[in-house]
C-alpha cells in the first residue's frame, strides 16, 4: 500500500516536472538562452524515464531520475546565483548563451507589467545594421528576480522527486526481496513431497 501511495506521488511529481520544464523552455527559447536550453533538453528526457521506470516498475530508471533530480537542483541553485550576481557572476554577462550573442531572458522585457520602448540611434550613426535602443519602465517585478522564482520552484519539485524516488526505489527492492524469499524466483517449489527410492521400495520385507 505504501509502495501504491509513493508510486502515484512520484507519478505526479514527475507530471507535474514535465509541465514546469515545458513552460521553462518555452521563455528560454525565447530569450536564446541556450544553455538552459541544453539543460531543459536533458531534464525533460530525465524526467520522462523516471516516469515510464515509475509506471512500469523500473528501478533502475528510477535511480537514474533520482540522480539527475540531484544534478538539476545544483544547476537551478547556480541559476539563482547567477540572476542575483552572486559569486563573481554577473546576470548581465553572456554566459548563458555561450558568448554566442547578447540576448538575455526574455522577461527582461517583457515582465508583468513591463512598458517596452525604443529609442533610436542618432542620425549620423545610423547603419543598415545598427539597432535601437530598448528602454523598460514600470515593471511590477524585476526579472532576475522572475528567474529567481523559476529555480525556485524548479528546487521545490525536484527535491520532492529526489525524496519519493529514493523511497520508491526502496519500496519496489523490499518487495522484490520479499517475493524472492518465499520462493518466487525459485525454479522448483518451496515443498515438494520426498519420495523413497526405488531400491527400498523393492526391499522384501522380513518376517
């Protein structure tokens, strides 16, 4: 009974994983945010085998979401460092998008009530290939801060899988254990009826 309650949490942790992945990688894509992207990518796969080891009693799956449970706490903690200039990072640099280009999260423009404007280069600089200027106002909370939330909740959940994985895996072994001590793997069965050998049963009996 409790291996059934653990299984169908877990299920849901897992469900409710794959959702806040999806919308995550929406906003990143949006905002070319490639290494969370990547991460995303792997998170997502992680997360559909440790449902489909769930579902279908996968131990070793199991173990493997577990793991990466762990790793995905890790990374969303250097998320939240990153965003809050924490350590020597820095939430304006490129390191998210590998040097790649100068694109940031895509709520830095377009948060909960953020007014988006653009002011255009001078004249005599303007190029075929120069860009305007953006300027945000009114946000009713910074950016960062929205990304901050994200890790945030992204924590929450997967340390909740990290914990019901670990019992499930625990569970499913119990009674594996179990099934085998009583003789559920054996190739013959647990009692069986001794028969006498064929010698005395030809034995004359003496008078």
């Amino acid at each position: 009974m409790g291996c059934c309650s653990g299984r169908c949490t877990l299920i849901f942790i897992c469900t409710l994983q794959l959702v806040l992945a999806l919308e995550r990688q929406v906003f990143d894509f949006l905002g070319y945010q490639w290494a969370p992207i990547l991460a995303n990518f792997f998170h997502i796969i992680a997360v559909i085998l440790g449902l489909f080891g769930t579902i279908q009693y996968r131990p070793r799956y199991i173990v493997a979401y577990t793991v990466w449970a762990a790793l995905w706490v890790a990374w969303n903690v250097f998320i939240i460092c990153f965003y809050l200039d924490v350590g020597g990072l820095s939430k304006d640099s490129d390191l998210l998008t590998f040097n790649i280009s100068a694109h940031h999260s895509w709520w830095s423009e377009h948060g909960p009530g953020c007014v988006r404007g653009e002011m255009p280069q001078a004249a005599g600089g303007r190029t075929t290939e120069s860009h305007s200027y953006i300027t945000v106002m009114g946000c009713f909370m910074d950016y960062q801060y929205i990304e901050v939330l994200h890790s945030a909740a992204q924590i929450l959940v997967a340390l909740l899988g990290f914990v019901y994985g670990c019992y499930v895996v625990s569970a499913i072994t119990e009674e594996e254990d179990s099934f085998d001590f009583i003789g559920g793997f054996e190739p013959f069965p647990l009692y069986h009826v001794n028969e006498k050998p064929s010698h005395l049963l030809l034995r004359p009996v003496c008078p």
